[in-house]
C-alpha cells in the first residue's frame, strides 16, 4: 500500500514532463515551419527583385498577420506565372513541402487578387483571376503578395509523430499501471479478508473442538461405555472425526502462518528413521482398519538431517495420509529412504489411482484438488502438497512428483548433503 502511494507522484512527475516535452516539442516545430517560410519568402523576394531591377525595403519587407498568412511587400508590380514559379521553387527548396494558396494585391480594387491553390500531392489547381483571396488587405503597402498555409496545424501534427506517438504509449502504459495498481490493491485487500477470515474461522474451531476430543477421550475411557461395543465405537468415530477435523484446522492455520511470513522453522538435527518408524507406529490402527499396507526401507548409515522436527513428520504424513486417500482398494504404500555421498533421498510410492500429467504442475497451488468426477471418496481442503511445498522450499530441498493414472504416485524429497551431520 505505501509503495502504491509512492507510485502517484511518480506517475504524475512522469506525466509533467512527457507533458513539457511534447508542448515544446510542438513549440519547436513551430518555429522551424515559420523559419522555414521566412526564408522560402525571402527567396522569393529577392529573385523577383532581381528580375524587376527594383531594390527590396530595408524593412517590414515580410510580414505575418496570422500563423498561417504572410505578406511580402514589393515595391513594384508582380506577375502571377514569376511569383508561382518562384514559390514553388523555394518551398521545395526549404523543405516546406505542404499545400498553399497565394494571392497578389491589386490596389485599382484594393483587394487582394486570388492566384492558385497549390496542392503538395496534386499539384497546382487553377482558379478564376477574379476571385480575391479572403484576407484583410494591408493599406501600408502598395505592391505585396500574400501567401496562406491552410494545412499548417496538419504539417507540424504529421511532422511530431514520434513524440505523439511516445506520448501515447506512455498514457497507455500508465493507464494501464494505474489498471493494474488498484486491481492488484483490489486483490489484497480480498486476500487479507481472507486471511482474517481463515484465522478467525480456524480460531474458533479451536475451542469447541478441543472440547470435543477431551469429551470422547473421556468417555472411551470410562469402563461403563467401554463395555458397551455401540457406544464405545460411537466414542472413538467421535474421537477420530475430532482429531482429522483438528489436523485440517492445524494445517489451515500453518498455511496462514506461513503466508504471513510469521512461521520461523527450529531446525535441529534429526533421524529420519525415527520420524518415520514413529509415523508407522502411530498409522497402525488406520491401516488395520483400511486393510492397507505400509513399508520402509533404509539404505545408508545413520540418516540424520538439519530439519524442524514437527514439520518434517507432518510433510511425511501428508504424503502418507494422500497415498491412503486416493488408493485402488487396499493402499500399498513405501517409504524409502537413501543416503548418498551428497544427498539423502525420501520417496514415497503407493500403487494407487495416479494423476494425469496435466495436473501436477497444480498440485502445490492452494486449495486444489485433482478432479475426480462424481466420486468424492477423498476429503480434503487441497492444503497438503500446498503445505508440503512450502515447507520443503522453507527448508532448502527440492521435491520431485512424478505419476502414471492407474498405475500410482512417486514423491521424493531431496535433502543436499550440507543439511547433514557433520557435513
């Protein structure tokens, strides 16, 4: 947000000077054009001097009335076909190439003669010798011509285009920034309603739900319900229902934690063997339950690691709990570990229903899940690989998924041997 307001006066500061360069720009081109005429109307005024043997006044020998009418003052009488000629020579010669009508000041009818309207791409356009050029007459001179530029404002336009056309993409261009400034300042303050919301909601699941386990553990402890198969199942469905729903909840408010960059890691040095034989150990009831099955393998030597300890068996236990979930009938599940020379290798492999290709650049995105159609056997916020990745990226690693439908999934982390004891 306060960068945003930074931005404004930057942005205007930017628009100021584009502003300033292109009015001086135009003011430029401007002056050339009138520089150029000048010159092209001297030109004229001295050849037609020359071939009238009359001398030239020392002043007020040009004129301009208006920005776009000129008048040259002659002290004798001038020749239509000499002074057309003479015009387009010079204006070509100053490369004032843009159309131009003239006339010649006739003082028996003190108005100004009409000669011809010389088109830059046609050429001369005749008109009557009768008709008088619509400008105020000069009572001052006796002998001058006028010359007029009606497409003036169109020849400095049609010159200025670069800087026209930078100013244009610099008004889209910050259109298009302020666009996007307010849509992205739109979207976080969305995202922060979120967050409250997430951190609210997750808060006050809190309370009620530790009530909940305290409740069932009570009562799967109590030797009356105990005795009781009915009520007793129903205690512990209450019990477990209680503890996924809390690790939905935890996992929730991690990710929130993790966003807002308030999660530190409390790294330690740490035996993967023990974190996965304990996550085995505790997985032994769902797994009787589920009929599923669950390996590991150990290849190295002591398999220790520079990890935090409570994040590490929850990125093994989401992948574990995600090869439960999305199985083919009974879960077939590995977890082999691997020591090298330089890296320690955890892969985690089930024989499940796999994921197309197309999916697995989504899995780490929040809140996705892979589509299953109608069927809904798996539950799940689509937080787990999201949490995963994150923590896997907080911790240096790397994660690789590879998967074949029908066939199962492949997970493995990659932890560098500098993480390692004694590395």
């Amino acid at each position: 947000m306060e960068s945003c307001h930074h931005c404004r006066p930057a942005l205007i500061c930017i628009c100021i000077v584009q502003g300033y360069w292109l009015s001086n720009a135009f003011s430029q081109s401007e002056k050339a054009f009138e520089e150029r005429a000048h010159i092209a109307l001297r030109n004229v005024a001295k050849q037609i001097s020359e071939l009238k043997k009359v001398q030239l006044p020392s002043y007020d020998l040009i004129n301009q009335i208006s920005q776009d009418y000129y008048i040259v003052n002659i002290r004798d009488a001038i020749d239509a076909a000499n002074l057309e000629f003479y015009l387009l020579k010079e204006f070509e010669a100053t490369g004032l190439r843009t159309d131009f009508e003239y006339g010649i000041y006739d003082c028996d009818t003190d108005q100004m003669v009409y000669g011809n309207y010389i088109s830059s791409k046609e050429g001369s356009v005749n008109a009557s010798s009768s008709k008088s050029l619509d400008v105020p007459t000069q009572s001052d001179f006796v002998y001058y011509f006028g010359v007029r530029f009606p497409e003036r404002k169109g020849y400095i336009l049609k010159n200025q285009w670069l800087p026209i056309l930078f100013t244009a993409i610099l008004c889209l261009a910050v259109l298009f920034f302020t666009y996007a400034t307010f849509e992205i300042l739109h979207q976080k303050k969305l995202s922060d309603l979120q967050k409250d919301f997430i951190n609210n909601m997750t808060h006050e699941f809190k309370t009620p739900l530790s009530s909940i386990k305290v409740s069932s553990e009570v009562f799967l402890n109590n030797s009356q319900i105990q005795q009781d198969t009915r009520l007793f199942r129903y205690a512990g469905i209450i019990n477990d229902q209680a503890s996924r729903l809390n690790d939905q909840v935890e996992r929730v408010l991690q990710i929130a934690g993790l966003q807002k960059g308030k999660l530190v890691l409390q790294k330690q040095e740490v035996s993967v063997r023990m974190i996965v034989d304990e996550m085995i150990d505790q997985l032994k009831s769902r797994l009787e339950n589920e009929g599923a099955n669950l390996t590991a393998t150990y290849i190295g030597r002591d398999f220790i690691v520079l990890a935090d300890q409570h994040h590490l068996s929850n990125i093994l236990y989401n992948l574990v709990d995600n090869a439960l979930k999305y199985n083919r009938g009974k879960a077939e599940i590995s977890v082999d570990v691997k020591e090298t020379r330089q890296e320690l290798l955890i892969t985690v492999r089930d024989q499940g229903i796999g994921i197309a290709k197309r999916y697995l650049a989504k899995l780490d995105q929040k809140f996705f899940r892979v589509p299953t159609g109608n069927i809904h056997n798996a539950k799940g916020f689509g937080l787990g690989l999201h949490y995963v990745r994150q923590m896997v990226k907080m911790h240096g690693w790397q994660m690789e998924i590879t998967s074949t439908p029908g066939e199962g999934t492949q997970v493995t982390l990659i932890m560098k041997k500098q993480t390692f004891h004694g590395s």
